[in-house]
C-alpha cells in the first residue's frame, strides 16, 4: 500500500462547520466519503490564524473514525491537520485555499514525517 493521497472540499456552512466530500488514491473506484467539522476554536494571531475543529469521517474501511482537524492559515493558505483522538502526530497533512467565500479546497496526504 503506497502513500495515501487525495483531495478534500468543504462547504463553510453559516455556522462556521464544515461538511465535506473527499476521495482519495486508496479508495475503491474513486468512491467519494464524507467528512463533518464543528469549529471548537479560532484564534486569530496577527499572522496566522488557527482553527481548530471535532471531525468524523467515513471510509470504506474503519467506517466512522473520529479525529481534530487543524487549520493553520496564513496569507490564504491552509494548512491542515488530522490528528486521530488520543494521538499527538497527526494521521494526514495537506494544503490549500479558499476557493470562494464559501468553500474551501484542501490537497492532503498521509503523514510521514
């Protein structure tokens, strides 16, 4: 099993959560899951602003896996986290930017670091 890669897109719903769809190199016929946020956190600090958000997604094969998302954005770039509950090295990184006011546009992969 090689490096896992993929492509995640949130809606930023009025509230501030995020729902999301993503695929990946590891899913079967390019299948798409989704992906709920419920923003705990933001900080802004004069730089860098940072998110931090309960998540849960679905895959095809833990099912439904808990985790924090982590947003770190700075001159328009996200910078992403996913980090399993419990775990201090996140699971996947990635990057990306606000696409519109309303959605965001995230690469990602696994984190091997």
């Amino acid at each position: 099993m090689g490096e896992l890669k993929g492509i995640v897109l949130y809606n930023i719903e009025r509230d501030g959560c995020l729902n999301g769809v993503y695929t990946n190199n590891l899913t079967p016929n390019a299948e798409i899951y989704t992906e709920t946020a419920k923003r705990k956190s933001r900080v802004d600090n004069k730089n860098t602003i940072v998110e931090v958000y309960d998540c849960f997604y679905f895959d095809a094969v833990d099912e439904r896996v808990d985790c924090t998302l982590t947003f770190r954005i700075s001159n328009g770039r996200y910078d992403a986290e996913w980090t399993l509950l419990n775990k201090e090295r996140p699971l996947f990184v990635g990057e990306g930017y606000l696409m519109n006011e309303r959605q965001i546009a995230i690469s990602y992969r696994s984190n091997t670091e």
